[in-house]
C-alpha cells in the first residue's frame, strides 16, 4: 500500500487530506509541524510526502531540504503561498508539484495518481541504509542523493554489506563470495579494498569487527 506523509498544522485541511487519502486507499501519517514531519519520514518508509510551507519549528522549505539531503522521495508542496518566487525556490529544492491554497480535491488525487504511476513505471529495485542508495542492476551508488565511482569490488563489497545491514560479514567469506577462492590466512587485498571503500562513501558505516571481519552499522 502506498504510504503518504501529510505535513499540515491546520487541523481541518489536515484531516481532510486524511480522510480523503485513506478513502482513495492510500495509508496516511500526519505530522503538525515540521520538526515531527522530520521525525516521521526518518522513523518511517513514505512514497509521498505533502507538505505545507508555513509551519511551526521548521518550515516545508526545511522539511524538503533535509528530505532532498538523504532522497528523492516525491514531494508536493501544498501552501498557501501562491507567488512565482516561492514556487521556484521550491522547485528549485528539487520538489515535485505544487499546489495552491484553495485547491480541488479531484486535481489533487490526479496530481498524486500521476506521480505514483510515474514512481511505478521507472522505479529500479535498490538498496538503502541512510544515507546511502544502491541500484544492483545498474551499479549505481548515491551518497545523500549524489553519484559516487566504485570499482567492481567495491560495489559488490558494498552491495554485500547492504544485504545484511547490522551482520557481521567474516574476511574469509567475503573472500570466497567475491574471489572464488579461500584466503589462506591473507585478507589484505581485502582490507585494502574496504579502506577505499570507506574513503570514497565518507561515512563511518562500516565498521571493523576486529578478528572477523566488518559490518555495516551506524555508531549511535
């Protein structure tokens, strides 16, 4: 089921957008700020995210920065604002629609049907962990959204690790899977090839499980 975040302080707009999703058979979650819309989108897994412009504690302008920061998860800016500066500087930020206040309903289930399709039709399986994405079909990686150059051995080192997020993944396995044949006590091409990993991604994800080998998790 396609999962929609609706970020609106105005309680009215707020449940109707919901009641009007929910009966279309979408699933909905709402946020009254753009502080908890934050909190929301990196708890949770959306398809859609509707945001207002004036909010409390961060505004839809901020709310679609840092969203932009970490995908390209699609964004409909719903506000009242209806000048062309503001509809740049939003599309600018990389949004995908805006709408003005008032608005019809029907177009705005359009508007939604249409970006969805546009989402099913080119979508490409990934794998994500934070802030970073990757297309095994396509041996593409994104860093915050931005393209990073990997070796062969270091996409699929990458790739591994992402399959198994949190699990230690030993030397002499990743050796085996990715070599095709037993370390023999001598892991160093490997560890070679994790430093650079580590270099190009600057993130400090990957970490040493000293003895064993390395996994993929975050420090806090």
């Amino acid at each position: 089921m396609t999962h929609i975040l609706i970020a609106e302080d105005e309680f009215d707009i707020r449940e109707l957008l919901t009641e009007l999703l929910e009966s279309s058979g979408y699933q909905v979650s709402s946020a009254t700020n753009g502080m908890e819309a934050l909190q929301l989108y990196r708890s949770g897994s959306f398809d859609l995210i509707i945001l207002d412009i004036m909010m409390p504690f961060f505004d839809g302008f901020e709310v679609a920065r840092n969203i932009r920061k970490q995908s390209q998860t699609p964004i409909i800016f719903l506000t009242a604002l209806q000048d062309e500066e503001n509809q740049v500087k939003g599309f600018d930020l990389g949004i995908d629609d805006y709408i003005a206040k008032p608005f019809s309903l029907r177009i705005l289930l359009r508007r939604i049907e249409a970006i969805i399709r546009r989402i099913q039709s080119n979508e490409e399986e990934y794998l994500s962990f934070r802030e970073i994405t990757l297309f095994p079909s396509s041996y593409n990686v994104l860093i915050s959204g931005n393209p990073i150059i990997l070796t062969l051995k270091e996409f699929q080192i990458l790739h591994l690790l992402l399959e198994h997020p949190g699990r230690v993944l030993e030397r002499e396995q990743l050796i085996q899977q990715l070599w095709g044949f037993d370390a023999l006590g001598d892991t160093r091409f490997l560890d070679t090839h994790i430093k650079n990993l580590r270099k190009k991604i600057n993130l400090p994800y990957i970490q040493t499980v000293k003895g064993v080998g390395y996994k993929l998790e975050t420090t806090s």
